[in-house]
C-alpha cells in the first residue's frame, strides 16, 4: 500500500537467486536515520510468542527465524534497476505462472514476469482500469487459464486481464468494503492481498485494515465462489484479528487450503514488524482463527544491511508472497519488499522453508 505522502518470482527458486546475485550482501551496516517511512506508521507491537514445531530430531532447521520457519537466502539483485523503460521496484505481490516463470506485481500498475530461476524480468505489461487511468494494484493471482486476477485498493477492485494486459472484466464486490464514502473502507487500506485455494473454485481477498466502526484488530477477508460458466460469484465473509498496531499486507493459500497470512507494521525510528502467520481454511466458520509461525525480526540477518532503522537489518516493508514449491516436507515461500521507489528502501527477495 502507499502512505499518502510516499507510495508505498513454481517450483524451483534454488540456485537462482545466487545467479541473480548476492544470495546474502556482503556485509552489515548500521542503520542510518530515516525521514521516509517504509510502510503505514503504527503504534509500537510488542514481543510475539511463536508456536510450531521443531526438526524431527528436536533441533530447529539451520538459519532458524522460529521452530517452524528458516531463511534459506536472500536477494537484493533487483533493487533500484529498470527492464524496458518500467522501474523494477514497487512490488507488492508475487504469483506463480503458467509459464514456469513468476508474475510479479507493482503497485504502479506494471506486471513483471520474471524468470524463476535467476529472478530476472522477462517481461512487462502494463495495467490500467475502464478509463486507462493507472491502477493502485496490490494482489495478483495466475487464474488457470492463464488470466491474471489483480486487486486494487482504490475502490476497492478485483480485475481480470489477459497475458498481455487487456482488461476483460471485474468482479462483484460488497458495498460495505468500498472506500469511504460509498463504504466503510479506509482509502488506501482495503484490498491488499489475494489468493486463490486449492481447486480453483475459491478466490479470497485480504483487506489491510478494518473498515470505519469495525474493531482496530479486526480486517475482513472476501471471498467469490467459481460458477459452473468459468467466472466469479460473491461468497462467504470472514474474519481474522491482526496482531496490535499490524495490518494484513498479503495473503497465500497452502496447499491444503490454510492461509500464510503476512501483517506488517511500521513505527518511526524503530522500522518494520513483519510477522508471518497461519490461519484456518476458510469455509470452517466465519472466523478465521491464527497462529505465529515467525516473526522475522528473529531470522539471522544473513549479511543483510538497511538504510534506515530496522530492529533487524534484515527487515524491509514486507508485502508480497507465493508458495514456490515443497522440500523436505516444508513449504519454499518466496517474500519481497515494496520499496516505494525510496532510497532508503530496497527490494529485497527473502526464501523461507516453512512448516506450516
């Protein structure tokens, strides 16, 4: 998402990220000061107990952010480069494609797809709504014919388009989520992740924050059931609590239909909280019930540096998220950071093996 005064790459992601270059940075730095935020400022979150388990022999995986999540490497070879005239930069989520390649989305309406081994863009189409007026895109899913499904939260909106960006419809959505004042949406707080579930008949939509009158942890999850005719039907609402001062800032379907849920807040001078959470399969109930895999403030940092106050250098503003592949009977989770098109932000590629 993009602050009002700063706006805010299946299945094998191996070596790749190290052809990309710098797997890990070469050295720490020290955190400079910082006059941008990195994300929406938050009131300071305290400390989060994780749960999960740990390794079959009792001991946790190598380079552990928590019990159940590791960080296998990380990336900043795109950070602050161009492809075909379009800033790479900007990301905000993360798909897989049809295509063995990754789809990956920024915020200023540009879609990347990216090569899923050295991360490298191959690729880029640029999106716009009815009018051709830019789009704050924020979700993406790859539909399984090939169609791209984009999120906005600007209305907000759900968009179909083909492979080489035409729109070709829109789907429903809810009064009461639509930004204020047609709904109870906060403007530039709405549709910020998207996912479809195992089977392709389940699209779901993470907003960020809660709508006006709504409780300050609790954020809706929209849902739109497959028809019989190939398109997308308004389904069941449900709820989900954020951890205190976090919002939802994406959303991905395991492959048993659980959710990886990302919440992510800022707090000036102190930087990012970026914790990493499971939640039910929706369809059990309404209520959309959680645990904290990590919070990654806890992983090593692995070389990394940042350019502004982070309580882990490692840290960045978090927001997109895909489910790359299995190994070792824990998930490859690929993550990126939106860096705002900011100097003191970068676009940052995180590999996590996840025991969800």
């Amino acid at each position: 998402m993009r602050p009002r005064t700063l706006r805010t790459a299946l299945a094998t992601v191996t070596a790749g990220l190290a052809a990309a270059g710098c797997l890990t940075a070469a050295a720490p730095a020290t955190a400079g000061p910082s006059t941008a935020p990195a994300g929406p400022a938050t009131a300071a979150v305290g400390p989060a107990t994780v749960a999960g388990p740990a390794t079959a022999q009792g001991r946790p995986p190598a380079n552990a952010c928590s019990p159940a999540v590791s960080l296998t490497g990380f990336t900043d070879a795109l950070d602050k480069t161009t492809y075909d005239g379009a800033y790479v930069g900007n990301i905000s989520a993360l798909a897989p494609d049809r295509r063995g390649s990754l789809a990956a989305l920024s915020d200023r309406s540009s879609l990347f797809r990216l090569d899923a081994r050295t991360l490298k863009p191959r690729g880029v189409v640029t999106l716009a709504d009815e009018s051709g007026a830019a789009l704050d895109s924020e979700g993406l899913v790859t539909d399984r014919d090939g169609t791209y499904l984009v999120s906005s939260e600007t209305e907000p909106s759900v968009r179909r388009y083909s492979r080489t960006g035409e729109l070709l419809g829109r789907l429903p959505v809810p009064d009461d989520l639509r930004t204020a004042p047609e709904g109870r949406g906060r403007a530039n707080g709405s549709f910020e992740g998207l996912t479809l579930l195992p089977g392709g008949r389940t699209l779901l939509a993470s907003m960020e924050y809660p709508l006006d009158g709504d409780p300050a942890d609790l954020v809706r999850f929209q849902s739109w059931q497959r028809t019989r005719h190939g398109d997308f039907q308004l389904g069941a609402q449900y709820t989900y609590r954020t951890d205190p001062g976090l919002g939802v800032s994406e959303v991905t379907a395991t492959p048993d239909g659980r959710l990886l849920v990302l919440e992510r807040g800022f707090t000036a001078g102190v930087g990012n909280t970026v914790r990493l959470q499971l939640a039910d399969r929706p369809g059990r109930g309404t209520v959309l019930h959680k645990r904290l895999l990590a919070d990654l403030a806890d992983c090593p940092a692995l070389g990394a540096t940042a350019k502004q106050p982070q309580p882990n250098p490692l840290l960045d503003n978090f927001e997109g998220m895909a489910v790359t592949g299995r190994s070792g009977g824990r998930l490859e989770v690929l993550v990126v950071s939106d860096d705002n098109q900011n100097a003191v932000q970068t676009t940052r590629f995180l590999r996590l093996r996840v025991r969800a």
